[in-house]
C-alpha cells in the first residue's frame, strides 16, 4: 500500500468520525450515552488541534479542511 493511499484512507475514516459525531449530536449529547462517548473520545484530538489553529472552528469547517487535505493528497502525491 503506498503512502498516497493510507493518508487517502485514514483522511476519509477521520472525516466520517466527524460527520458520525456530527449528527449523534442531533440526537443526543449525553456523555453517559457509550456510542456518542466512542465518538467524542475518538474525535476530540482533531477538534483540539484544529480549535488550537482557529479557535472559532465548527464542525462543518474541520469537515471541509478535511476534505480539502485528501483533494490535495490524491492530486499531488
């Protein structure tokens, strides 16, 4: 597997991550609740380095950063 297609991968398993946590938190923002709690802890370093960056940053906008970092993997590596 070369490189260009894990970064590819994990980019795209971190972005559903987030859009999971996304809508879970429509329904429920219980920290008690098991499946929104796996998602919390599994996305929380992304939001934490990413609010360190811009301090203001929503979820759509770490979405789309996300997004835009796997366009310019699969084009230009």
């Amino acid at each position: 597997m070369t490189l260009k297609i894990f970064l590819n991968y994990t980019l795209s398993f971190i972005m559903w991550l987030v859009i999971g946590r996304a809508i879970l938190s429509f329904f429920t923002k219980d920290p008690k609740n098991p499946i929104y709690g796996l998602f919390v802890r599994v996305t929380e370093p992304i939001y934490k380095v990413t609010r360190k960056i811009f301090p203001k940053a929503t979820t759509i906008f770490i979405i789309i950063t996300i997004v835009i970092l796997r366009i310019i993997i699969v084009k230009y590596l």
